[in-house]
C-alpha cells in the first residue's frame, strides 16, 4: 500500500472473487489481489486458534483443521472463497444458530490501510487507542477500513458424531431441538442439522420423530443471475418465505432469520415489494449479485441503518481519503 502513488488512486480489493456482487459496484485505478497472502501462519490445536491470511481459501484451511478434528466453521461455500472474503462479508454459514456471528469467532485482526500503516488488534488488546473494538467493526465492512491482511480464529472441535433429520415443520423442529446446528428449508423440503455425542445426537433425531441419515447433508446454494439474502427477526422469517415467487429457489435459516434466494427472473416490483415487507419488520434486503442494469435501477443496500453516520466516522478514521473501496458500502461510504 505504502508503495503506491500518493493522492486519489481508487483501491479495489480482490480476494476468490466469490462475494464480488455485494454493495454499489466500485470504480477503481488499482486492484489489489490477496491471492499471495495463503500462508497459515501458526496453529494452535490445544488453544483451539489458528492465525491465517486472508488469502487462504476456506475448503483448504477447513480440510487442514479437519485432519485434527476441528473447524473454523467458515461458511460451507465450496470453490475459490477465501478466509478475507468471509471476514469482510460477514458471512457467517449455515451453522450460525449454534454457534453465533461469524464477528464473534474473529480474535485478532490485522489491517493495511491505504497509506500502508498496519493495525493489528484483538487479542489480549481487546481495543486499540481509537476506543473501537477493531475486529467486530472490520467483520463485514467490505474491506474498507482496510485490506484484511490476517486473521485470529477461533476454533471449534468437530462433533463427534452428527445427523441431517428431515422434518415436516422447521418451526416445529426448532422448538423441539436443542441447540442444533441448524434447521434449513428449501424448496425441496426441511431438515434439522445436529451434532454432538452419539447419545445426544441419536436421542435428538428420536425426539424429532423422523429417521436420520449420519452426517451433514447440507443443502446446495441457491443458484441464479440474482442473489439477494431477506434478513428479519427470526420469529418473522416464516412471513418472508410464503411471500417469495414459486419459481424462485431459496434457503431459509430458521432460528436465525435470513433466506438467501436465487432465481434468472425477477422484477423490480417483486424486489422492491418484499424489501418494503422485510425493512417494516426491522430486517433488510440485500442484493449479493445482479446484472449491471439492475444493480443501477435497485439499490442494492436499501435504506441505510440508522447507524450509518458512525459507521461513516470509523471508516474515515481508518481512512481519511477515502480511497479503499469507495462508495462500497450503505449510504455510498
């Protein structure tokens, strides 16, 4: 960063490519790639942490975690995701009603800013001199306040044993679950995700009333020329879902309140219909990929969060120029 030319140049950070549809398309003079930040610079199997770049992609750091019996629980997206791209969407996958917010799984973070300092903080130092917990703000700014150059994660040992459990209801499956990874539903069906000893897991599927199969049997990704995610209460996704058009696909995280929806065909009048219906219930839509000529006549954000001014005070801080990812974010920070 250091090394670049002073004054205006726009910097566009790429990572695996795998979230570059999300937020307002950034113009820029120079791209930085982190493609050749892939080391995993230390593990720690006893203290359950590992400290990676932001370039590793997450099926090689997941399969190398899997070898000990542990995971970061990055999200179950196969292909060229990297460890950066899931920070700095916030992407938190499937499993998140067990285990929470990918921002709470970030121990340390390690930032480049535009004029090449480097800010490292988490850890032992929950906060740097700004007074900000640096690693929950940097989780899902979309690189800017910084290229995300390396990561503390927290890890998780594997469950021993785990079960998919098809279910009728995921309401009612939720309510008869305990602390399950996950209760998906897709156009196909529902199913419970569960994990943990075999006692737990086999007196869980019996409480559930259907016959297992072991494993986790996720469900593919909605696939389609537009991506949106609806996000609400968790007690509201059910309303959200009976709206969607039956020529959609979807996959709704029950618990948790988020559907991801796919489809090749999709009106401004349909979006902006179910947008109004999930910001009244205090959620979002937000658009993850869409062709161009949709991206200019459809917000992709919405209406900004009422903390957008703060937001826009801490990426300012971080960058007074303004010249990482400009506009990327709500309001056009």
């Amino acid at each position: 960063m250091a090394n670049l030319p002073a004054g205006g140049d726009r910097i566009r950070i790429d990572g695996g490519g795998s979230h570059r549809g999300i937020g307002y398309p950034v113009t820029s003079d120079v791209i930085l790639s982190t493609s050749r930040l892939d080391r995993v610079v230390a593990w720690e199997p006893d203290d359950l942490t590992a400290v990676v770049e932001a370039g590793v992609l997450v099926k090689d750091l997941e399969q190398m975690l899997q070898s000990k019996g542990q995971t970061a629980l990055l999200p179950e997206q196969p292909g060229t995701g990297t460890v950066g791209g899931a920070i700095a969407t916030a992407t938190s996958g499937w499993r998140r009603h067990r285990y929470g917010p990918i921002r709470d799984r970030v121990l340390e973070i390690t930032l480049v800013s535009s004029d090449g300092r480097v800010v490292t903080a988490g850890g032992r130092v929950v906060k740097n001199v700004t007074g900000y917990d640096i690693p929950r703000l940097a989780t899902g700014s979309l690189g800017a306040m910084g290229l995300i150059a390396r990561v503390c994660l927290k890890l998780w040992p594997v469950p021993q044993a785990s079960a998919t459990v098809p279910v009728a209801s995921a309401e009612e499956a939720l309510e008869a679950s305990y602390r399950p990874l996950a209760v998906l539903e897709t156009r196909e069906g529902a199913a419970v995700f569960l994990g943990g000893t075999s006692e737990e897991v086999a007196g869980q599927a019996a409480a559930l009333g259907s016959e297992p199969t072991a494993g986790l049997n996720w469900p593919s990704h909605p696939s389609g020329s537009v991506r949106f995610s609806v996000r609400t209460p968790p007690s509201s996704l059910r309303g959200i879902v009976d709206r969607l058009d039956p020529g959609w696909t979807y996959l709704a995280q029950f618990g948790v309140g988020e559907v991801t929806v796919a489809t090749d065909e999709a009106s401004l009048e349909e979006l902006g219909e179910l947008r109004r219906r999930a910001e009244s219930l205090g959620g979002a839509l937000v658009m993850l990929d869409a062709p161009a000529s949709m991206v200019r006549a459809f917000d992709p954000w919405g209406t900004p969060p009422p903390s957008i001014e703060i937001q826009r005070r801490v990426v300012n801080l971080f960058d007074p120029g303004r010249r990482i990812n400009r506009g990327i974010l709500p309001g056009r920070i």
